[in-house]
C-alpha cells in the first residue's frame, strides 16, 4: 500500500511506499491511499489520484498563451501568477527569456522565449 499527501491545491507534497496513518493531517490537506506507486511529481488530486498533463501553450514573440488559470510563471527567478491565460514580456533590448511554468495539475516545464523591444 501507497500513500499520499495532497495540498489544496492538488499538488502532492509527500509519499510514502507504505500505508501511513491519515487521521491527523493538518488542514487543507487530503491523504489517499492506493495500491498503485505514482511518481509523486507526475500525479495530482482532484476527487481521485489523476496523472498531469502536458501543458498546451503557444510561444510568440513576447508572449505565451494558452496559460491555465493559476499557473506560476518563473521569469528571471521573479515569480508571477497567470490568471488570464496569457503572459507578455516587456524587455528592454532583444533578447531571449527563459520562462519556467508551474501548475499542479501540469507537467513543468522551461521556455525560451524571443523577445524583442
């Protein structure tokens, strides 16, 4: 038996290759037992145990879209919420930006984004 440890937000935080006790989880998190062995960091919580997926975004100059609401955008180590589906990149020279996004229930994954003034 399996055990895993999710946050609100769907995201795993712990796991463990045995059947561990749920019954004193601090708030906000949810314990699921499963008979099943998932990579912790390929799995996600929403009423069951789902596998992620790989994000579907579209790169242009300046820009991604296609976002999932919620999703955490690492630019240069500054990080930003994505709520609208889009991210756009103001630069001050051309350059390329390397862009990291992060969502629970989505593969991570790094872009590289053209940029130009």
């Amino acid at each position: 038996m399996n055990t895993y440890i999710f946050d609100q937000s769907g995201r795993c935080t712990c796991s463990a290759n045995s059947e561990l006790p749920l019954d004193n989880l601090e708030d906000g998190l949810v314990g699921v037992h499963s008979e099943s062995f998932y990579n912790p960091n390929a799995i996600y919580y929403d009423g069951e145990i789902k596998l992620t997926q790989p994000f579907n975004v579209d790169v242009s100059i300046n820009l991604i879209t296609g976002i999932p609401a919620g999703t955490d955008a690492f630019i240069d180590g500054n990080r930003q919420v994505v709520d609208d589906g889009s991210l756009e990149l103001e630069v001050s020279f051309n350059s390329t930006v390397h862009v990291v996004l992060i969502h629970p229930h989505y593969q991570t994954i790094g872009l590289e984004v053209t940029c130009e003034v």
